[in-house]
C-alpha cells in the first residue's frame, strides 16, 4: 500500500529519487565534525522562523502596544516566556554558529577556486542575520529597544551624503522614532528578510552542491564516501547539542522586558546587543569629526574585505596546519573582538532600569491614587470590616457589590457613629476620604480593598496625612509642582528617599520642599509605599 | 560487512531519534502556547445596567450599559446591551442581544408580541423560547443580581 502511493508520487514528481539524490550525494573522504556548522545554521535559521511565527501570532506590531502584546505573551500564554526564551537567545547563537562556521572556512580556506561565490553569498548571509538582529531589537518597545534604536538611526545618518536619505528609508525623518520607523523595522524583520534568506540560503546550498565539500589536499585519491548517514548523523548531533543549548538557555535565562519606550525618559542609557558591542567601542574611540571613520568607513572597509576574501588569498588550497596566517588572523581577531566588548561591558554603567521591570506583575492597589488606598486604611484602622464584610452580606451590606448610594452628611455620620455606643477614632479628612470612596470606587479600587498589603496602606495613609499631594502627582492625582513620584524607583534608592524627607535641599540643591519629621515607623512605611508604585 | 551495516543503522536510529527529539521539543510547547487558554483571563465582575423601577413588568427593553472586557492585552471599557425583561419585583430575566440561530441583533416586536431576528425571521416567547424559524435553543441569559433596586448584569452567559 505504502509502496505504491510512494511509486506514484516517484512516477509522478520524482521526489523520492531527487531525496536520494540529495541524501546520498559524494563527500570526500575527510569530511567530518568540522563541517557540521552550515547544517547547524540552517537549522538555527529554521527555528528562528518557527518561534517568530507563533510569536506573530499574539504580537500587534504597532508602538505600544507591541509593548503589551509581547507582556501578554510573557505573563499570560502558557509557554510564551519559553517561546520568546527560544527566538531571542536563538537570535544570539544563531549570530555565534553563523560566525563559527564562516570563522571555520577560512580556516579551512574553503572559499578558494571554485568556490568564491559560494564565500561571497555566505557573507552577504552574514550581514542579513546581523539585520535582523538590529530590526527585531526595536519590535519589544522597551526603553531598551527604543534608546537602542535611536543610536542605531543616528549612527546610519552619519553616512556621507546619503546619511538623510537612509534616516528617511528608515522612517524616521529627522531623527525621531515612531509609528513609521517601527513599521519599516517590523517589515523587513517579517516581510523583507525571510525570503531573502530562503532564497540566499537555497543559492549557498546549490553552490555547495554544484561544487562539493571542500576536500583537503590529497583527499582526492581516496574513494568518497556518502552524505547519509555519517555526515547527516554528525551534522544532528551537533544540531542537537546547539539546541539543548538553547533551549537551556530559554528556560534558565529570563530574557529582558523593562518599562514601555519613553521618549522623555533621559535617565537610560542605551547599549545595543552583546554582538553590537565592539562596534559601540570602537566608535567612541573616534571624536568630532573622526567619528565617520569609526562609524562608517572603518565598518564598510571591514564588509568590503570580508566579502573580497576569495580574491585577496588566491593561494593553493593547503592543507590546515599549514595555514598559520589565516589562523593567527582568525585569533587576532577573536581577541580585539574580546578586548572591545570587554572593554565596552567595563565602562558602560549599569542601568538603573531592572532588566526585569515589565515583567514585575502589578497588583491593583500598585495603581490606585494614593487618597483611595488610604481611605481603605481608615476602613481597616477603624475596623469596619467587624460589620461589613467584604465579598458577603453579615452586619452591614456588602459595601463590594456595588458603590454606596448614600448622601455624603450621612456617611460622615456614619463613620463618626456606626452604631449606638460606639464611636470612632478617625479624624475629618479621613471620613471624608472614606465616604468619596464608597461611593466612588470602581472595580480595582474593590480588589484593593481587601489585597493591599497592611504596610502599603499605612504607607498611603502617612502620605495623606502629610498632604504629599499638593505639590506630587502620583497614578494620575495630585499637583505638578514637585516631580511626578510614578517609579521614582528607577532612578533613587531606599537610603536617597530617607535622606530626602529629613532634609531635602541637602540631596536636591535649590528644591523648595519642606523637612518632614517623620517617625522611623512613618518613615520606613511611606518610603516603601512610594518605591512600590510602578510607572 | 557485518559492522557496517551496524554503524550504519546505529547513525540511521540516532539520527531518526535526536531529530524526533527536537520535533517534540518543540511541537509541544508550541501547541501549549497555540491552544492553551491565557492565565487570567479575568471576569469582568457584575455591572449596574438599569434601576428596576425604570422597567414595566412584562414588558422587555433593550438596556444599554458599560463594561470592561478583557480582549487578549487590551482591556476595553465598551458599550453592550441586553434586553432586561423585569418578571417582577424580585425577578429579572436579560437575554444576551444575540439570536441563538446565527447572531444576528433581534428586537421585540410589540405587535406579535414576541422577539423577532430579522435575518431568518426565527421567533421568540416573551420568556425566549423558541417559537418559529431556525433557531437551535432559546435565547441565551446573562447571569444577574439585584441589589438595593438596581440591577447588576454579570459577564457570564448561561446557555439553555
């Protein structure tokens, strides 16, 4: 049965000889473990495609909500996080196996007579899998990916001449980034370069075969062997080991998600991926008007070298160890390379953001102003919950079902004398913080209510008391006259924030806020109020 | 010859098994991710739609209210309606606005004194039973609550 349905799709597309063809096709006699690294980057590429497709699946490709697309595939698909693990860390040894294996065949010196082209196609492969590092790096709309970005952009606009010309290609005219230049990126990452690479990888893999393995020396003497199955059964298990690797990574490694792109944010500062790095080094090494040749010139000699390799080195192919040149340049190279990364790991500062600043769950308490939160704690100090419990009828009505329809004199009254006999210890502006809130308070505001962990709320309540609000806006309330306190984490410490308060022109010369005396209590409960509140 | 043949369907198992391996690491995550619902896919809770005085009994009206729905990472604040039939003072029936056949919006009509969907003209009951036409089932039902004489329409359909 399963013969003849074979012998017809034979008779009818010859697939299974050209299988044959492919698969038991000669290899010289020295092939080995040292030509598994093209099958291996083919596989890589292959991967990548697979995990950006699912990833596709759930991402809306605009700024934004790029943002909260991928945070919803991170925090709330079952194996997003894995997902995203598998494309970004495959993304950085896809880059280390496309370079091994180029590294591999000048070593080999594998790109020689017939073989140029192949050489050359493969380098032009080169450049497009460091183009999609660059694009993709800007489609998570982090402030990572934006300041990286905008580096990027600006670096390419250096190019003599054409510099605007690429800013416009790029869309960013004038040197912003926006809905125009994320949609050029998003296209060439998904749109542009796949087909590229398909049709690039199927002419390196035809040149391969047009031309076969590169034998060694002497080589030719000896009867050939097959590809399958020895060459095929190295070539997966190093595909194998390559994607144990990664997937380790995926699970083990949490990849970066930090706050949503800011273009006002001048706290950040931008570094491009490890791969990038020596080239970031390299540029700082060249001031005013130099700049051009660290960004540009020294960059195009480099590709343009790399490409002319097969033309520059037009020697006899040798035998390995005989090729000491190729190999002490290989190793110079390895180690500038080292020594510029390096180099630009040790003087570039730490960020202030936490690498993992999106992906930190906010809880609902986290977004409610300030005045709200602390009503919740003269709700709790007072202990009101003894008669209203939340989430069911007792005593009192269920004040969770829905907001309080009374006036606010009766609430006051209320509060000040819930029953006859029993009088409360809240003070004005805690009555009336209590009673705008039952009758106001929306669906977060509820969950709130009885989530908000004891210290944040005392934490509210100091704020309140202190009347933080006439000069600081913090989630959406208050005045503007002090900075916004919205993830004041980012960029102040614990032992800043305690400082502060007691003394604030000795930290912030020239700031018009008052010293507060605060007791250690207060103080320990607000400073750690404002340092939960997110951005 | 014996060893050969060995070697070679040793590298025919391994290549067979490593290449399944990877297969199934990644088929596996990857229809988890595809098929498996997203963690908190959060119920909006119930929504005031209307005072209960503001109805006649036995008289349905179209209600339109607020409320927040979770739509994959967006959370959207949207319009939605529902026609609230108040039985009496403790009851009230809200049909979701969908005919049952295909979806399309019916409406009361107050001559024939029944639903009437408009696209393949099946017909409801007063109560949303199926009178004529196409339709499958009855009309479906929000779930809903009444409290302090307003009545709170909850995010949960129940299907007869």
């Amino acid at each position: 049965m399963l013969r003849s349905v074979i012998d017809w799709l034979e008779d009818r597309t010859g697939v299974e000889s050209a299988i044959k063809h492919f698969l038991y096709e000669d290899v010289p006699a020295s092939a080995g473990w040292h030509q598994v690294l093209g099958s291996v980057a083919l596989f890589a590429f292959l991967t990548q495609v697979f995990t950006g497709m699912l990833l596709a699946g759930n991402y809306a490709p605009t700024p934004g909500e790029a943002y909260n697309s991928l945070r919803y595939i991170v925090t709330e698909l079952t194996a997003g996080q894995l997902m995203r693990g598998l494309h970004h860390w495959g993304a950085s040894l896809m880059i280390i196996v496309v370079v091994l294996h180029m590294m591999q065949v000048f070593v080999w010196g594998a790109y020689k007579k017939p073989r140029e082209a192949t050489w050359m196609v493969g380098a032009v492969l080169l450049l497009v899998t460091l183009a999609y590092g660059l694009t993709g790096y800007l489609l998570p709309w982090d402030n990572r990916a934006y300041w990286g970005t905008v580096v990027t952009t600006q670096i390419a606009a250096l190019a003599p001449g054409a510099g605007p010309y690429v800013l416009r290609l790029l869309g960013s005219d004038g040197g912003s980034i926006g809905a125009v230049t994320f949609a050029r990126f998003y296209a060439a990452h998904v749109l542009l370069l796949p087909p590229l690479t398909f049709l690039l990888i199927a002419i390196h893999v035809y040149l391969v075969r047009r031309h076969g393995v590169t034998p060694i020396p002497a080589d030719e003497a000896l009867p050939k062997k097959k590809f399958y199955p020895e060459q095929v059964f190295k070539d997966t298990v190093a595909t194998f080991a390559w994607f144990a690797v990664l997937v380790a990574m995926a699970i083990a490694v949490r990849v970066p998600l930090g706050h949503v792109a800011d273009p006002t944010d001048t706290s950040y500062i931008p570094r491009p991926e490890w791969y990038f790095l020596f080239l970031f080094q390299t540029l700082k090494a060249f001031e005013g008007p130099l700049e051009i040749v660290g960004a540009v010139v020294l960059p195009t000699l480099a590709i343009l070298a790399l490409f002319l390799v097969p033309f520059i080195d037009r020697g006899k192919v040798v035998r390995v160890r005989e090729r000491i040149g190729a190999i002490a340049l290989i190793v110079l190279c390895v180690l500038g390379w080292s020594a510029l990364t390096a180099r630009a790991i040790a003087t570039t500062p730490p960020s202030t953001e936490s690498p993992d600043a999106g992906l930190a769950l906010i809880e609902p308490w986290q977004e409610l102003p300030a005045d709200q939160l602390a009503a919740i704690g003269a709700f709790r100090k007072d202990n009101c919950g003894n008669c209203h419990v939340l989430g069911k009828s007792s005593a009192g009505p269920d004040l969770t079902r829905a907001a309080s329809q009374r006036p606010t004199d009766w609430l006051m009254q209320h509060f000040k004398q819930p029953a006859p006999n029993v009088a409360t210890q809240l003070k004005n502006p805690e009555l009336r913080g209590l009673a705008a809130f039952v009758t106001k308070r929306q669906d977060d505001a509820v969950k709130a209510w009885s989530g908000a962990p004891q210290a944040a709320v005392e934490g509210a309540m100091v704020y309140q008391a202190n009347q933080c609000s006439a000069c600081h806006k913090l989630n959406g309330v208050g005045m503007q006259t002090g900075p916004p306190l919205n993830g004041v984490a980012d960029h102040r410490n614990r032992e800043w924030l305690e400082g502060h308060f007691a003394d604030p022109s000795k930290f912030s010369p020239g700031s018009t806020m008052p010293a507060y005396k605060l007791s250690s209590r207060d103080l320990d409960r607000l400073t750690s109020y404002i340092m939960d509140i997110p951005k | 010859m014996e060893s050969t043949t060995t070697r070679r369907s040793f590298y025919s198992a391994a290549i067979a098994g490593l290449g399944g391996l990877i297969t199934a690491a990644l088929a596996v995550p990857a229809a988890a991710y595809l098929l498996v619902r997203p963690k908190s896919q959060k119920q909006s809770d119930f929504v005031p739609a209307a005072d209960l005085t503001q109805l006649t009994v036995g008289k349905p009206e179209e209600v339109v209210f607020r409320r927040t729905r979770v739509d994959g990472w967006r959370v959207l604040n949207e319009k939605s309606t529902a026609w609230v039939l108040r039985k009496d003072d403790q009851n009230v029936v809200a049909f979701a606005p969908q005919c049952t056949h295909l979806g399309c919006a019916y409406h009361w009509d107050e001559k024939e004194n029944n639903f009437l969907c408009p696209c393949h003209t099946s017909t409801f009951s007063i109560d949303g039973k199926v009178l004529s036409g196409p339709a499958p089932r009855p009309l479906d039902r929000y779930v809903t609550r009444i409290d302090q004489g307003k009545i709170l329409i909850g995010s949960e359909i129940q299907k007869a």
